[in-house]
C-alpha cells in the first residue's frame, strides 16, 4: 500500500503542471506519452525492471556511478528488491493517476478557476477551494482501484525477485499462489483469497465513505 500515496502525490503535481495553460503541442504530447506504461502488461514490467536493477549492467547502477556512488544489488538485497518493485509500480501506474486528476480538472467551470486566479496567487488555496472538490470522485476511484490491484499484485513481483530475497517482497499474493499451487494446501488459498475480497470490499466502503463528495456539497 506504500505506492498508493506516491502515486497519489504525483499524479496531483503532473495533473497540475498539464492545466496550466500553456504548453501547446508539448502538453498533448506528455498526455499521449501517458498512456505508454499502461499499455504495459505486469510481467513486461517485471522484466523491465530486472534489467533497470541488474547489478552487473543495470540504468539504476550506472546512475549510482555517475553520482560517485558504488554499484548495489539491488534485486539481492531486502530493502533494494522493495524499492525496485515501488519504483516499478510507481512508474507504471502514476500516469493513471495523473489522466483520472487531470480529467477532474478539466470539469472546473473555466470562469470560476479564472476568478479564483484573480482572487489568489496562491496555488494551495486554488487547489483547497476550487479544484479539490472536483478531484475527489476520481481520488475515490483511484483509492479503490490501486488499493485493490497491489494487494493482488502478482506477475510484476513473480517475474522480478519471486518474493525474494528471503521473504522480502513476498507479497500477499505471492504468499497465496506459494501456499496454492507449493504447497497444494488449495483450501487455505481459497480462503485467503476471499479473505483478500472482503478486505477490498471494505476498503473500498471506507475510501467511499471518507473521501467521495458530491460537488454540490461544496
């Protein structure tokens, strides 16, 4: 669930930077670029990442290099492995995040913002009074669809550590499908699949009834 807020945060601040008026042709282009990480599927991801976090010739340590700093196994290592799959994920689905604000921003009456912006300079009371409550329906959505696809996420994790090192990315999925299909204790997978159901269910009724209000209500 740590990737849910990360997420959260800068899909606000890219959301944001594409409102602004301005940009032209570059901002349609940022807004197609979007797209290409969702297009992409969980294990091409993982995949991806194993390359990104190789230790012998992986991006992350040549960056690490330059900085003056000497080459981590990431992938070895039990906090380096939940950092590569954060970061993984983080990529993948921020610009979902950042379409689902942006399209809320774009439902802010345009004479409204345009008075606010004579009113303030401050772009945290703009957000605040005017443009937040407008973000919040896709802020429920956003809640309610991350939190349930990292609690079963599964192919990214599989294909870049298989839970390791030890058990430090053995997710609750990947501890299912270890208890399923290693185990062939099917039972105790089932029920904790349905126990992963109701927990969406009810995460889902919260997110609902804490954040989600109807604009008019503001």
């Amino acid at each position: 669930m740590t990737v849910v807020p990360i997420q959260i945060a800068l899909g606000i601040v890219i959301a944001l930077m594409l409102h602004r008026p301005g940009w032209g042709l570059l901002r349609s282009v940022t807004r197609v670029s979007l797209v290409v990480p969702l297009a992409t599927t969980y294990a091409v991801v993982g995949l991806i990442g194993r390359l990104i976090f190789n230790r012998d010739f992986g991006v992350s340590n040549q960056i690490l290099g330059w900085a003056g700093i000497s080459s981590w196994d990431w992938l070895g290592n039990q906090t380096g492995a939940f950092i590569a799959i954060v970061v993984m994920d983080v990529w993948q689905w921020t610009p979902f995040v950042a379409l689902i604000f942006l399209a809320g921003l774009s439902m802010v009456p345009v004479e409204i913002e345009e008075a606010a912006r004579l009113e303030t300079k401050s772009p945290w009371a703009l957000l605040r009074y005017v443009q937040l409550p407008y973000l919040l329906p896709g802020l429920t959505a956003v809640l309610i669809l991350r939190s349930a696809d990292v609690l079963k996420l599964f192919d990214m994790v599989f294909v870049m550590t298989r839970g390791g090192p030890g058990s430090a990315t053995d997710l609750v999925s990947v501890y299912v499908q270890r208890v399923g299909f290693k185990v062939f204790d099917l039972g105790l997978a089932s029920a904790q699949a349905i126990v992963l159901l109701i927990l969406t269910i009810v995460l889902s009724r919260i997110y609902i009834h804490v954040f989600y209000r109807e604009i008019e209500g503001w």
